[in-house]
C-alpha cells in the first residue's frame, strides 16, 4: 500500500549511520572516500551507484529529492542551489540554439528577464500568451517549438491555468511541458497528472516556509531528469548538503503549515472583498476569482497568496505599505510570517508599465503572503494600513 503524503514526508529517509539515529543526520562533506582502485573507477563509470562528491551527490540531497518525487508523483528529480537556478537549469538542459519557447505571460520578473535578455543572446525566441487565451497556443506552435512553460497559479495576480487542456496540447504537437507549481505545492496540486513531463519548484518559499535557506527542484520523467542531472553535474548550480538538510525536515510539516496558511488566507481573502476601499480581490476558492471552478479541480485548497488592488493608484500602494505594523515587508513568500509586497516597485519593476499591465499589475496591487499568525492580528494590522 502507497503511504499518504503526509508519511511520505516524514518516513522517508535514505541514509542512516552506524548510530541508527532517528533523524536524518547532516553529511556536511564535500566528497566520498573508496576502498580501492576498482571502487572508485566502478564508481566514475556508473556501474556502482554511490555518492562521490557533493556537487553531484549526497545523501542529504538523496533524501530531499527523493520526498519530493514522491509527493509530486515524479520518477526523479535534481535539486538546484536556488528556485532560479532549477528554471535556468531546465531550459538551458532542454533548448538548443534556435529553438522558440511558448509562455504564459504571467510569470515571475526574473523568468521573464531569462526570457527577454538572456535567451535571445543564444537565438532562443519567446512566445507569449494571455491566461485566459488558451486557444491562442496552439497558433503560437512554430517548427522549432519545443516547450509550453507556465506558473499555477502565478505571480503575483494567482490566477489559474487549465493544466490538462495544455498538457494534452503539449502531447499532441510532441512538445515538453513545463510547470512551475511553487505557490501550490505538491500538497495543494499535482501538475504530473495533469500532462506535465517536468515540475519545478522554488523550495525557498512553502517548502522551507521559515525563510532561512534557498533552494529549488525539477522533477520528471526519468530520462528527462537523467539529462539535467548532467547539466547540473557539470555546471556547478548544486544545492548545499545543509539546505538540503533543513528542506527535507520541512517538507516533514508541509501539509500541516500549508493547511493552516489556506485557512487564514481564505478568511483574510474574504474580508478584504467587503473594503470600499479595494477595487477588487483575487484568492483562487474565492467564488468571484475568474477560474475559481478550475481552481477547485486541480488544487485542493486555494494557496497561500492573496492579491488585491487599492483604490488610490500607486501613491495607495506605496502608502499602504509604509503603515503596515506586524506584518513584514520582504520580497520573499511562502513564509511562516505574513508578507506583504507592492509588485510594480520591487518584485515585478523590471517589466515596461506596459508588460506588468498585461498580467494585470497595476500602481495599487499588493500581494499578500498570508503566514501561520492569528488571522485576527494579520487582519487588525492589514485593516488599520487601508482605513487610516
């Protein structure tokens, strides 16, 4: 019998020491020793499976890699240094010179400066298209496509993609198809059923949800995985046997965390629609969100981010921010302690007005990181900041 997420978080545990420890111990070791010549040589050939140095493998990123395959019903996966580094690595395994990509919009400001800066240096094109414009996708398709890329739900507007419709899109024109499902989590959401060939995720946010270390993972197919652990191999972008360490005794508490953020950010979510002072409201369970039926059936609870728009332009946002109390002002999400952002000056202000209006970021938005605080004292600290 397959264990429940919850046991496949906390019971899996692929290195244990002489001294049977109960918890996984740290392996803060930069390489491995062998008994002799043909140990090390069956080793570099792949003919012994076994760690040999840090950069490629440790027990410590075994044991996270192998909880989060789990969880996201994968086959493998790599771990990265930091959640960008998992998005660069990915695309940069799996497009050649010359290829052309398609996306959603909606994607985090440092995916779009790959996208726009970086990428066309190595005659890799983008395509766009618009959440809600599913039907576009498929004339965007060019000879050298090779991808579909999207966030669900994204950042920060969380809106919600129909990742079945664009999987099976992917499948029929042969194309790999790639989800970032940091905001969800494999506990709310599993894109790999859905179509997905690989999953990637800036464990940084939910997975860490303390905000102490960074680090990200892709996981898939095995044989896609086999060819990005070569890159990641050789390109150094590896994830240090600590983090390694403290995610894997993360993702222990996952669903418990993640369940109470989803409770307080519903409650919060629904008190913020009843302001005068908010234009409006986006929380994927909220009835009113604009795939709030999609939403319900491929997540199991909304997430952690709620986003709205004050009255008043940016001189609101900007106000509104200075009089936050409790709550923190940080970049970061996924935290165990409330965050609140204004995108359009810090998360997302490398994008022309033009771009961040085109997924819906406008001078009075906020993205809210609802944490694990009371939801009274996170809502006595957000309700004073928009009515006084």
């Amino acid at each position: 019998m397959i264990p429940k997420f919850e046991t496949q978080a906390i019971r899996t545990q692929t290195e244990q020491s002489q001294f049977q420890e109960h918890s996984s111990p740290l392996y803060l070791t930069s390489s491995f020793v062998f008994e002799d010549a043909e140990e090390m040589r069956a080793s570099f050939s792949e003919e012994k499976e076994r760690n040999i140095y840090s950069r490629f493998s440790n027990p410590n990123t075994s044991e996270f890699i192998q909880k989060v395959s789990q969880m996201e019903g994968a086959e493998d996966g790599v771990a990265f240094s930091s959640g960008m580094g998992a998005v660069f690595g990915t695309f940069a395994t799996f497009l050649n010179a010359g290829d052309h990509l398609i996306s959603a919009r909606a994607v985090f400001g440092s995916t779009h400066s790959l996208f726009t800066k970086y990428f066309p240096k190595w005659n890799i094109e983008t395509s766009y298209f618009a959440v809600d414009q599913l039907d576009a996708v498929e004339d965007l398709i060019q000879e050298n496509t090779r991808c579909i890329y999207v966030e669900s739900p994204t950042n920060p507007g969380v809106d919600i993609l129909d990742l079945e419709a664009l999987g099976k899109i992917a499948k029929k024109h042969k194309l790999f198809f790639i989800v970032d499902n940091c905001f969800a989590t494999p506990y709310l959401q599993t894109p790999i059923q859905f179509g997905a060939d690989l999953v990637i995720h800036s464990a940084t946010k939910l997975m860490d949800g303390q905000g102490r270390v960074l680090g990200g993972i892709t996981v898939g197919k095995k044989e896609l995985i086999r060819e990005l652990y070569l890159f990641a191999r050789n390109t150094g972008a590896s994830l240090s046997p600590f983090n390694a360490w403290v995610l894997s005794k993360s993702l222990e508490t996952l669903s418990v965390r993640v369940d109470r953020h989803c409770e307080n950010a519903l409650i919060l979510a629904q008190k913020l629609e009843q302001l005068e002072e908010i234009n409006w409201v986006k929380y994927p369970f909220l009835p009113s969100h604009p795939q709030y039926e999609l939403a319900q059936k491929q997540m199991k609870q909304g997430g952690t981010i709620v986003s709205f728009e004050l009255k008043g332009g940016v001189e609101a946002g900007r106000n509104f921010i200075n009089k936050i109390q409790l709550c923190s002002l940080s970049a970061n999400l996924g935290d165990s302690r409330t965050i609140v952002t204004h995108p359009s000056s810090t998360t997302h202000s490398k994008l022309s007005t033009a771009d961040q209006l085109a997924v819906g970021i406008t001078g009075g938005m906020i993205r809210l990181s609802v944490g694990l605080e009371h939801q009274e004292d996170i809502w006595n600290d957000l309700i004073q900041a928009i009515t006084q």
